[in-house]
C-alpha cells in the first residue's frame, strides 16, 4: 500500500498557503527560510507518481514552477505576481513514493518586467532536477505570504 498523506515535514518547514485552487490539489507543499534563500519541500504521495510509482516529471516541473514564481514574486514587500514565461528542465534522476523533495532557487536577475531564475530540486544529497525559467511581472501585488 502507498503513502496517500504526508508524513512531518523537517524542522523549520511550514505549510504553504493555498494561494489558489490548483496549488490546493497538488499539495501540500512546504516553505522555509525568505527571499533568495527560500526553500520549498514535498514529500511524494502516489497522488504525484507515475505507472512505475515513481514522481511523474510533469509534478517535478509543477514544484519548479512553484518555487521560482514564489520566489521572484516575495523579494519585494508588498509581494508581486510574475507569471512563466519559459521552463525548462532537465531530469536527472528520480524519486520514489515517500521521498522528501526540496527545491533551492537561484535569481539572475530580476528587472521591471522580466526575471531569470533556476531551481534546483535535491532528494536527499542528490540534485534530481535543474529548472531554468523566465517570468514576466504582472503588475500586481500581494499583502500576504
């Protein structure tokens, strides 16, 4: 039998708020940590696995999507929208119903209207995942986290 809910989350890792319905079905995620030093995590469920019960990779580029636009948007105060423009991954290993999954960003660069950013997405001490997107500014802003 599969892991259908997710166990604790590590120390210092609190859930993320549902910030919309769909962030609401793929969950839950957790965050960690503010600004460029953010951290997202997840633990796979069989909800996000493949026929092989491993994490599908259209669940990695979810979580990738998630912790750059998340990231991007919560380096001002009050918070902005930045909608993809363009992601990229590149797969490079794989991960199991149960594993932790962590995410660290790296920005490039944040102009007026677009932004470059990676994300990498660890299991354990194994990098599974680099990410590279561009992002464009919506306009809008947020009050909260």
């Amino acid at each position: 039998m599969g892991i259908s809910e997710p166990r604790e989350a590590p120390a210092g890792f609190t859930p993320m708020p549902p910030l919309s319905p769909a962030l609401e079905t793929f969950g839950p995620v957790y965050m960690h940590g503010a600004g460029t030093d953010r951290r997202f995590g997840m633990f796979v469920l069989r909800k996000h696995c493949n026929m092989r019960s491993k994490v599908h990779g259209g669940f990695l580029a979810t979580l990738a999507d998630i912790a750059l636009s998340f990231t991007l948007g919560h380096l001002t105060d009050p918070a902005s929208g930045f909608v993809t423009v363009s992601l990229n991954l590149d797969y490079a290993g794989n991960a199991d119903e149960g594993d932790w999954l962590e995410t660290r960003t790296d920005v490039q660069r944040r102009g007026r209207t677009l932004a470059f950013a990676n994300c990498y997405i660890w299991r354990g001490d194994t990098r599974i995942v680099r990410a590279s997107g561009v992002f464009m500014a919506t306009g809008k802003t947020y009050s909260s986290d």
